[in-house]
C-alpha cells in the first residue's frame, strides 16, 4: 500500500510552495521508512528523491516526517558543512539564500518547539 499526503505553505512573498510526501510502507532493514518527496516552488520542482528515511514509530506521510525533512530542505549557508550545498543547483542555491526559505525554517522550528 503506497501514502500520499500533500503540505502547502504560502510565504509573506507570495510564492506558493508544495511538499508530497509517499511511502510504500515497507522498513528498510534499519526499521525505518524510505520516503520519496518533491518539493515544489511555485509548481516548479525544487528538490525531489528519495533520501530521506523516517523512524518506524512515525507516520512517514504526517506532519512530523513533513517538518522532519523540510529541516533539511530549508538548511542554509552555515547552518551546516558548506558540502552539503556541492551538488545544489542554481535554483536550489537561491532558495537557500531567499527569505522564504528564512520563513519556512521559522516554521519547522515553531513546529520543534512547540509547547505541549
């Protein structure tokens, strides 16, 4: 059986930007899921694959997986190694620098932050 689940974000910008999430609900032999995602700017893809591995206790297409990997997707320029940007691509690099991105890391840590 394969999870589809959607999240949309709108930023102050006024770009529109999408993350699809899918799961074939199988563990990898570590007992975490593999996820396939594409994440998209304005219906342009802006990252896709099929990288990102949630814990076995979570729901691989809910909102903890959703913010789980847009911490990643919205890492910027010292937020980690500079090699992690080597295989970026032009646009990839200029959502990293954009205030959007700024905005959507906001998110993602309210969302790790929250209370209760």
């Amino acid at each position: 059986m394969n999870k589809i689940r959607r999240y949309y974000f709108t930023c102050a910008s006024g770009n529109k930007y999408s993350l699809k999430l899918s799961c074939n609900m199988f563990r990898d032999r570590d007992g975490k899921y593999q996820i396939n995602y594409t994440f998209r700017q304005n219906n342009a893809v802006l990252f896709t694959g099929n990288d990102f591995h949630c814990p076995g206790f979570y729901n691989p297409v809910g909102k903890q997986s959703a913010m789980s990997l847009m911490g990643f997707l919205t890492l910027k320029d010292g937020d980690t190694d500079a090699e992690y940007f080597d295989n970026y691509t032009p646009e990839q690099i200029a959502f990293s620098e954009s205030w959007d991105c700024e905005e959507l890391s906001s998110i993602v840590y309210d969302y790790d932050n929250r209370k209760g």
